[in-house]
C-alpha cells in the first residue's frame, strides 16, 4: 500500500482511492514502537492512515464497522518522491515522455498516451501528477 502525500490519494492493490485529510491532531493507534499515532488520512469510513509521532512510520488499519481488521504498513510517497514512484509503475519510455511534458519539452506522444490511459486506469489524475513534476 502507498500513499501519495501532496495528492492525498491510496494505492491498493493497483488501484488509487482519494483520501480525505485529517487537519487536527487526533489519535490514530499506537505503534509497534510503542508511540502514539495521529491520524493523517482516511478512505472512505473503512481505511485509516496514521503516522507515529515517535519513529514516523506509517500504517493503514482497516475496519470493518467497529471491528479492526487488518494493520499493515504503508509507503509514503512525499513530493520529491513522486518520480521514482512513477519509474516503478511506467516503463523507461512512458516515464521520459511524462518527465518531457511536465518540463514543457517536445515528448513521445505515443509514450505519453500509455503512460496517461496506465495512469488513469489505476484512478490517478495525469494532470495533478504534471503539477507535481513540473
């Protein structure tokens, strides 16, 4: 599982789900390391992102109702890291196509057009990506 920070968006399982900030500094758990977590994000009512204020590590707890029924950790993919999330998910040539169209430079229209309908069919938005490189 990743979250893409400056977007507020969850991938799973392939897919990108919008996540709705949290603004104030409630509590999210507590750590394997034992620190308190806040928490950062939620999807929907069933999935909480926290963050530990001791070790920083990031977690997603999946509910069920009122039931906790998964733990496990979370990527976070932070502005400067938003390139090296988009090598992993496109090939070398749709990668440089996007990298060219974020700069504004001449690009591979045909790389850039498999890189936006791969992007768009996990659920991310080619444009908010663009912003983020440029």
């Amino acid at each position: 599982m990743k979250y893409i920070e400056p977007l507020s968006v969850v991938i799973l399982d392939g897919r990108a789900f919008k996540a709705d900030r949290v603004r104030k500094q409630l509590f999210g758990g507590f750590c394997k390391c034992g620190g308190r977590m806040v928490q950062k994000a939620w999807v929907g009512e069933s999935i909480l992102i926290s963050e530990c204020e001791k070790c920083w590590r990031t977690e997603a707890f999946r509910f069920n109702g009122r039931r906790l029924v998964e733990r496990r950790e979370v990527e976070v993919v932070s502005k400067r890291n938003v390139k090296d999330f988009l090598s992993d998910v496109l090939t070398p040539t749709e990668f440089d196509a996007v990298m060219d169209r974020a700069k504004g430079r001449q690009y591979n229209y045909g790389a850039f057009s498999r890189a936006r309908r791969k992007l768009e069919n996990m659920g991310l938005n080619v444009e908010e990506l663009l912003t983020l490189l440029a």
